[in-house]
C-alpha cells in the first residue's frame, strides 16, 4: 500500500512546560523522574531568567551539558518580542521547552504567548509535573475550590483599595475566593493595606516559602491579622481572600 505524503504538512517539534524550583529543595521532592528524562533530550530553552534557569536545569539533571544549550531569556516587559523567530526550532521539528523563574511556565509570565503560537502552527504541547504556588496555597487555604479567580500581581499604588473592596465583595456576595500575589518587597506594604481595607470578619490566607522547609501557612480573620502582621518580607508569599 502506497501512502500519499502531503508536502503542506510541516513537521513540528513539541513544546514543554517545565516547572521550576521555588526555592533550594531537592529536586527528589518536588519533580518525577520522567521531567528529567524530558530536560535530558531538550536544547533549545526559553526562560523568563537565563541563570536561574541554568541553575534548576543543573540542579535538577547534574549530567546535562549547560554549554550546549540553547537558552533564549524573555523580557516580559518588552513591547515586541520576535515570537515567531524564537520558535523557529520548534517549527523545524526540534522540541523547545519553557521555563519560569519559579514554580510553573506561562503564570505571571510571558511564556503563554509562545504556547498560543505553539497552537497555531499545529505543535504539541506539554505541560509537565510540578510545584504550584497558587494551586497549593488555595488547596491549604480551607476557602472554596470551586469557584476561584487569580488576579496575579495587585496594583501598587492606583486603585489597590478599589480592587480589595471589589474583591472582599465577590467573596461575601458569590463566595468566590479571590487569589493574588505581589513582588516579595512589597508583600508588607499589601498586607497593612489589606488590614485597613477588609472588614476584620473577612478571612484571609497567607502562604509564604511554599515547598520549602520554612513554610508557612495561615488562614485567619483580617481582624487577627492586623493584631499580628507575619514578618514576610522579601518572601514568595501568596494572598488569599475567601469565606
């Protein structure tokens, strides 16, 4: 039997989303050997910070050559990047991966433009096992899992007190809880915002240093916190308001 090969149809690699440390643990912990196995065959990388990403590549598969990859870093603050000329791997059949800085790919990152692309030109994609923040902090949190939203980081300054009323709103009138984060700087800065604003009934979960040995998680009203304010400054923390 003959078969007709359609010369339109382009050969293209796949992308994987691989997730990355959240902080220094053992990758034992955290990744299934099959991400190892996947990182072992890939040399083309694109990641939201090129050093961090080859210290969790290294960390993660001691016998991989840094050397001969392929690491092409994202300026998420860029206004035009040449998404088209950083896949030109992946169109020509070499499989490409993504990498955040911490925890999962293509949240609170860029790296989703590159897996919409990935769609259109027809290529796999492949989202790989691994820690994430939001979804455990939520898991941890004792609020609703069934209705969810994730706003990513809070305003710094213009419309953060609109936006906390809005938010402590949606949870009193639709029980749904409402997640977000903030640069670990400024994590003080939200959470003294957060005691003013919220009324001292509304409940609110704080998860820091998630999947390291120092983590910490507590749910309580904004009436108790504001007695005690966690001193987590410059630490990876999620917020979460829910009932």
């Amino acid at each position: 039997m003959k078969y007709r090969i359609n010369m339109e149809q382009k050969m293209t690699g796949t992308l994987y989303l691989i997730p990355s440390f959240m902080g220094e643990q053992s990758p034992d912990v955290l990744f299934p050997i099959y991400n190892t196995m996947i990182i072992k065959k890939i040399q083309y990388y694109i990641v939201e910070n090129a050093r961090t990403a080859r210290r969790s590549l290294k960390h993660m598969c001691p016998d991989i050559s840094i050397e001969t990859l392929h690491i092409q870093e994202i300026d998420k603050h860029a206004q035009n990047i040449p998404i088209d000329s950083i896949l030109q791997p992946l169109m020509l059949g070499n499989d490409m991966a993504i990498m955040s800085e911490a925890g999962m790919p293509c949240i609170a990152d860029p790296g989703n433009i590159f897996v919409a692309k990935a769609h259109a030109i027809g290529a796999s994609v492949v989202p790989l096992v691994g820690p994430n923040s939001i979804i455990m902090a939520l898991i941890a949190s004792g609020f609703n899992g069934q209705q969810f939203c994730f706003h990513g980081y809070v305003p710094i300054k213009q419309g953060r007190i609109q936006v906390l009323k809005y938010w402590e709103q949606q949870v009193i009138k639709h029980s749904i809880t409402q997640i977000c984060m903030e640069t670990p700087y400024r994590n003080i800065s939200l959470l003294q915002d957060m005691v003013q604003v919220l009324q001292p009934q509304t409940k609110l979960c704080i998860a820091a240093n998630i999947t390291l040995p120092n983590q910490y998680i507590q749910t309580k009203p904004v009436g108790e916190w504001k007695k005690n304010i966690p001193d987590i400054h410059k630490q990876p923390a999620i917020f979460i308001i829910g009932a």
